[in-house]
C-alpha cells in the first residue's frame, strides 16, 4: 500500500487509515477488534480515534467508550503497539467532553492522561485538537460562521497550547501534532507560533473532504502544499451518500441514516440528484462507487 509522509515528522502511513468513530455504537467491540485485525493484515498502519468517540450518537456516558475498545485490543495483542500510528484528538469547546470545557494548556494532559488509560498504551503517535475553540465554518457553517475573537487572543491561546504540546512531546506521551476542522488562518497562526519556538509544528490537518465538500479545495490546499501540512480527509464517502445506498428513499436499518436522517446537514434539496448522477457514472464504467469515491480522494 501507498505509504505518505506525515508532515514533516519523519513518520509514514498509509494513504487509507482505519477510522473508529463508531466503535461502541453501531459497531461492537468485537466487530472494531475484527476491523483492527483486518486492517493491519491488509497492510495499514494508521488509526484514528478521538476521546469523544462513538458518535451516531455522541452521549455524554459512551464518550471515550470507543478509546476503551482500542484499549481491550492492545491488551489481547500485547507487542503489537508499534505496529502502527495510532492518531487521537482532545475535544473542543462545547462537546459533552469534559462538561463542554474548551482547549487549554490545563485541560491537555489531563485529557490525554485519560486517553492513554482507556487506551491502554503509553503514547499516542499524532495528537489532534479536533476543532478549534474560538468555532470554526466546518460541519456545514460556512455560510453563517462569524469570526468574533480577537486575533491576539486566539494566538496567545494557541501559544499556552503549543506550550503544554511541548511538555508531552518531551515526556514521550505524543510524537506529533496534527489539527481538525481548522481554518486556512487557523493553521496557518499554529504555523507561525511553532516558527516562532512555541511548540511541536502542525503535521497535519483532519477536514471533511469528499465530491460532495470540497471546501478544502477552495483555501486549505495550497497551504497543506507549500508547507508539507498534510490532509486526513474524513467522511470520504460523504457519510454513505456517495455509495447510492440512500438512493430512491433507502434507509437500510442500523445505517448512519437511520440514526441521524440528516446527515450531519449533509441532505439537501439537490443531494440524492447529485448523488444518482455520480453513482451512474460509476456503473457507466464498471466501478464500484465506494472505490472510485476513495481513489478520487488519493488522488
């Protein structure tokens, strides 16, 4: 499998990463042990989680219940840690996480202490903050999203931040800092404050990315070129609506759909006619729609 760098953090992984959101809710914890074998014996060696974790839906008592899943399985395959990058992210503001408490230099290695217990390791390879405290037009806000903080402020913030970074970098507890639903400001302020000496430099950023959100294209794209930030694109397949299985009125029982009918936003006026045009391209051609949607993101 195709192996990329991450930033500029000397590590590789695999253009495709496990993602384990849903461990804990529509998937069980032996199904996510299955989804963790597989994954590694077909040759990836990423994984992404997040203290938040499951969603569909997010509920103050499972949060961290997927981390726990993660952690069941390092301790049935005692040795098997190294074998790939395990990516974790600290909730933002707002979330039932940590009473909806936001980022800060006190709140990082609390909440990483957390995560390391439930998981069940004493690392975690790329340490994400998973949106931004001062709010962000991610999540289908990019129309109404008002920036309204005062610019020193927010880099004072992010500085304390990269600070507290810096400590666990030193401690071993995390190798790497990446973002989550960041601006092209956002990322490029993290940037600038780690040229600056503050802290560990932004490996990467996890943003929404699919044929149906291409936001990053728009601003984002550039940056993550000129200065080695790299994208984890997140929901691919645009939440299941790029596979056709929502086509004519579908909703199969335990899908995403069944448990949030809009999607996240995602379900619009024009979506199921911009979906049947995509999913009759892909069978124009012989394609399965899953796998063209995923080779358009790798490439």
């Amino acid at each position: 499998m195709k192996m990329n760098p991450l930033g500029r953090t000397g590590m590789m992984v695999t253009e495709l990463c496990l993602g384990t959101m849903t461990f804990g809710t529509q998937t069980t914890e032996a199904d996510g042990h299955r989804q963790m074998d597989a994954s590694l014996a077909a040759g990836i060696n990423f994984v992404d989680t997040a203290e938040m974790y499951p969603v569909n839906p997010v509920r103050k008592e499972t949060i961290g219940r997927t981390e726990e899943i993660l952690g069941t399985w390092h301790a049935a395959n005692p040795g098997r840690r190294g074998d790939y990058i395990l990516a974790n992210k600290h909730s933002g503001e707002g979330s039932h996480a940590r009473d909806g408490a936001p980022i800060s230099s006190a709140s990082i290695r609390e909440t990483l202490e957390g995560s390391l217990k439930r998981l069940q390791t004493d690392y975690v390879d790329l340490y994400q903050f998973h949106w931004p405290n001062r709010g962000s037009y991610m999540f289908r806000k990019n129309w109404n999203y008002t920036p309204t903080a005062s610019a020193e402020t927010v880099r004072q913030d992010m500085a304390d931040c990269l600070g507290a970074l810096q400590d666990e970098v030193d401690r071993g507890t995390i190798r790497a800092f990446g973002l989550s639903n960041e601006s092209a400001w956002g990322t490029a302020q993290w940037l600038r404050l780690a040229e600056e000496g503050k802290g560990p430099r932004v490996a990467s950023i996890q943003n929404e990315y699919s044929l149906m959100c291409r936001l990053y294209d728009t601003d984002l794209a550039e940056l993550s070129v000129a200065e080695d930030v790299g994208l984890l694109a997140f929901s691919p397949l645009a939440a299941g609506l790029l596979t056709g299985k929502y086509q004519g009125g579908a909703v199969p029982e335990g899908s995403r759909k069944s448990i949030v009918p809009n999607l996240g936003g995602r379900v619009t006026d024009r979506v199921f006619e911009a979906a049947g045009a995509y999913v009759e391209i892909a069978q124009r051609h012989g394609l399965d729609p899953v796998h063209m949607a995923l080779a358009w993101c790798r490439t």
